[in-house]
C-alpha cells in the first residue's frame, strides 16, 4: 500500500564499530499522509537524523522501503533518487544554509528556475511564500541583514517553493531562541496546513511536538506512537 506522502516499510540501518554492528534502525514503519504533521522526537544519537536522511532518499537503508509520492525508491538508480528528491521533497534543517550573496527572493526562486519554472513564475511564487511568512519587506535583503528567525523563515520558503509532497525538518527552530522559535513554528505549521504538504518534523521540543497532529518516538530503533 502506498500514499500521496510518505512512507517507509520496514526500514533498517546499521553501522560498524570496529568489530561490532550499532542497529540505529530495525524495521522501522512510518506512514504520513498529505496534509499530516508529525512530530519525530527521541533522544540524541538514537537515530532521528538517520531516519530523516533515507526518508529524504539521501541515504539508502540496509533493507526495507521507502516511498514517496506513491514511488517506491529502492531499486532506483541514483539519477532517478535525484530526480525524485527534487521534484517531491523539500528540506529544513537547523541551520538555514541560505546563499549568502543572494537576496531572500533570490534564495527562493533559484530551486524553482532549476526545477524549470520561468523567472516570473518563480518570483511570483517567492514573494507569495515570503508574504505568507510576513518577510516581504525584507525580500531583497541578503542572509546576512536578516536575523535569526528571518533567515530560518526564508529557508521554510525555500523548502516549500516547488511545491513537495514531503516535507522533512530537522531540529527547524534548534538554533534559536524560545521566543523566536515559537514565532518561526507558528509560521511554519501555518504554511505547511495550506500547502497540503506530509509533514515529519524532528524536535527536541516537547512543546512544540505537541501542537502536531501525532508523536512518533524513536525508540530502540522502531519508530512507536506517543
């Protein structure tokens, strides 16, 4: 069975440590719909930034599957990954990892005129996601003359720009302050609500993983509810 978001099927992962095998994943099975919030938590080093990576298909697993969009990625070469990846799944990590010689609209038409978007729409499409996260304003402002929370928001924007089925965030707000990461959070769950987008969020934050629809913890290399 597969859906419009995102799906892993009995996922492992294992690593060497010399002579021994550290079991990050065993046989975890995730299943998020369109439209669907997720909370991943679990303590550091139990695997949550792993998981993130095969389910963004930037790593594959020793076995299992994941699907995305309805795909199965297993036996896709690495072309096809790429492909996929661009056209379905949009990142947010903890830190923005913006260009800094390009302007917030720049930073967010870019991904769209490679994904083969005309300037006009791209921009068009920009200034709509940045008006959204209340950033016009600073729309031609480069990385640099943005604060914290203002650069975190463009990288939502960014993320969001083509339009992904997946949604993946690590630790989105980890690196700032409660306060602004409270504010970067409301905007961030208010985006991804209207865009319809499949949602799994990693966090530390058992308040924020709160205001989702569900809690999956990451424990002992299965992935269980609550």
């Amino acid at each position: 069975m597969s859906n419009d978001g995102l799906r892993l099927e009995q996922v492992r992962r294992s690593f060497k440590q010399g002579k021994d095998s550290l079991d990050v994943l065993r046989g975890a099975d995730l299943d998020i719909r369109g439209g669907e919030i997720v909370a991943l938590v679990g303590p550091s080093g139990a695997g949550k930034s792993t998981l993130l990576h095969i389910a963004g298909l930037l790593e594959k697993p020793d076995s299992g599957e994941v699907r995305l969009a309805g795909q199965a990625a297993g036996n896709l070469s690495e072309g096809q990954r790429t492909r996929l990846r661009r056209l379905h799944l949009g990142f947010v990590y903890q830190y923005h990892h913006l260009l800094p010689e390009f302007s917030a609209a720049e930073n967010v038409i870019l991904p769209q005129m490679i994904a083969g978007a005309s300037k006009s729409k791209a921009k068009a499409r920009a200034m709509d996601l940045l008006g959204r996260m209340k950033l016009t304003e600073r729309a031609e402002h480069r990385p640099g003359q943005l604060s914290g929370g203002e650069q975190q928001r463009v990288a939502i924007c960014r993320a969001l720009a083509n339009a992904p089925r997946v949604l993946l965030a690590d630790e989105p707000t980890g690196n700032l302050d409660p306060h602004t990461a409270e504010g970067v959070f409301d905007e961030l769950i208010k985006l991804v609500r209207g865009s319809g987008v499949a949602a799994l969020i990693a966090t530390h934050n058992p308040d924020l993983a709160r205001r989702m629809d569900r809690i999956i913890r990451l424990e002992d290399g299965l992935l269980v509810e609550g």
